[in-house]
C-alpha cells in the first residue's frame, strides 16, 4: 500500500479515532452528470475513491468501516444502473481481493444474499471465507441491505429460535443483527449534501455522531476523512447523559 506524501496533513496525536466509521457514498450520479458522464461512470469513480478511503482507514488506525453500497430500495433504479451496479461489485471483488485480504482487511457482508445474482453472490461469500480471520481493518459492506429489513431479519430469528418475549433485551437484538459482536458506529459520514439517515444502519447509528459533508463521493478523500474525524473530535457525546451535573 503505498504511503501519503510527507506533506500531507496529519492525525493529530491528541486526537481519538473514531473506533467504527460508516460512511453513505452518496453523489455519484451527480459527480457524473457535472461531467457530462453516464451515471454508471460515476459508480465506476466512486469505486477507484473506495480504494483510497479503505487505505485511509488503515492509515488512520480505524478498526471497522461501514460502507453502504446499495440499499433494498436500490433495486427500483433503471435497470441497466442496477446490473452496472453488481457489475462493478464483481470487477472490485475481482480485482481488490487479493490486496485487501494481505493488507489484514476482514470482509463482512450486511444485508440480504437472496436477490443477487449467483456469481456475485459466490464473490461475496468467498470474499467474507477467505478474509474472515484477518484483524487489521473490518470492511462491512452493506448490499442489498436496509436498516428496517435488518430489523425485521432479526425478530424473525429470535422469534424461531423461540426466545420468551420478556427476555428480549436490546442485546438480544442486537445479537441478531448483521452486526453481531461488532461495536456500534461512532461516527456516520453522508457525502454529497444529503441530510437524512436513508434506512442505513438504524438501530446500530443510535448515539452515533453524524458528518455531512456537500463533497461528492468519488471526490472524498483522505483529506476529507481527516477533517471528519477532526469535527468528530470537537463533539462532546453524551449518550443521553448530562455530562457535568453542576453545568
Ligand atoms: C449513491 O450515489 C451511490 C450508490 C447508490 C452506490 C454506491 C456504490 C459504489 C460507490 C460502488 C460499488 C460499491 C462497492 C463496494 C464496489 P447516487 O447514485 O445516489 O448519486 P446521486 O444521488 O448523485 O444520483
């Protein structure tokens, strides 16, 4: 992986990095047409930024990233955008695998595999198999993935494995979802100037810090993500609680 330039600016060594970023990439179609492109040229640049934002995350020392790459509702896009889509996944599998599983990446998968064609889907499990002992950085990548249908998986399970409903705790939902055993989002980044939460990572982005930034996906870089993470740095989290009583 190749290292920044040694004027690029810097983590501030005072600063946390967050321990889970989940960013929505949202912009690419926009990126295109302000270029005159087709909408899958964006998607096609939006993947290349991918790469450097996952080298970032190293970089950075963040353990888990979240990526929203195509929701539930993604299916209602023309269909050539759609097949575009799961093409392009094939060709990021194809050719940023080998790398990403010697740079320590784990690949998960959130969401549904039914709906996916068989060999994208045989991409995806190979991908999540072979990766799944490396520690370094957790890559989820969200795919045919949505926030309420995670939560209606979820109930689903433990209504089948026949949990009583008065021992149902918030950690016996949250042992259901695609997340299991993952710490929730400290920080979720939305590019492109959108502000909503867009089904994605519900009930996980619950006292998560959110980051909206006008800047087009595939414009979004290691830059980018520094200044994130320097604005995460100047919120104080609550959780809900009053942090000095005496205030
Ligand atoms: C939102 O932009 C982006 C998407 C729906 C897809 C994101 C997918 C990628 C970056 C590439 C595929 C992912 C992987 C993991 C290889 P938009 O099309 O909604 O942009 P717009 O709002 O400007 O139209």
């Amino acid at each position: 992986m190749p290292s920044t330039s040694p004027t690029a600016p810097q983590l501030d060594p005072q600063w946390e990095v967050p321990t889970h970023v989940a960013i929505i990439m949202d912009g690419n179609g926009r990126w295109a047409r302000a270029r005159n492109l087709p909408r899958l040229a964006g998607h096609r640049a939006g993947t290349e930024n991918l790469r450097r934002v996952i080298r970032a995350c190293v970089e950075f020392g963040i353990r888990y990233l979240t990526i929203y790459a195509f929701s539930t509702e993604n299916w209602a896009r023309p269909k050539e955008e759609v097949e575009g889509l799961m093409e392009i996944m094939e060709e990021f599998i194809d050719k940023e695998l080998d790398e990403l599983d010697e740079e320590g990446v784990q690949i998960r998968h959130l969401g549904r595999l039914d709906g996916i064609r068989p060999s994208l889907k045989a991409k995806i499990r190979e991908s999540v198999e072979r990766t799944q002992h490396n520690q370094r950085l957790v890559l989820n990548v969200a795919f045919n993935y949505g926030g309420r249908d995670e939560i209606v998986q979820a109930v689903r399970k433990i209504v089948r494995e026949g949990i009583p409903p008065e021992q149902i705790t918030e950690e016996t939902i949250e042992a259901h979802l695609y997340t299991a055993g993952m710490p929730d989002p400290d920080l979720v980044i939305r590019t492109s100037g959108e502000i909503r939460t867009s089904n994605f990572l519900l009930w996980q982005a619950a006292y998560a810090e959110w980051y909206f930034t006008p800047v087009f996906w595939p414009d979004f870089g290691r830059e980018h993500l520094l200044e994130a993470i320097a604005d995460y740095n100047r919120r104080e989290r609550r959780f809900g609680r009053v942090l000095d009583p005496d205030e």
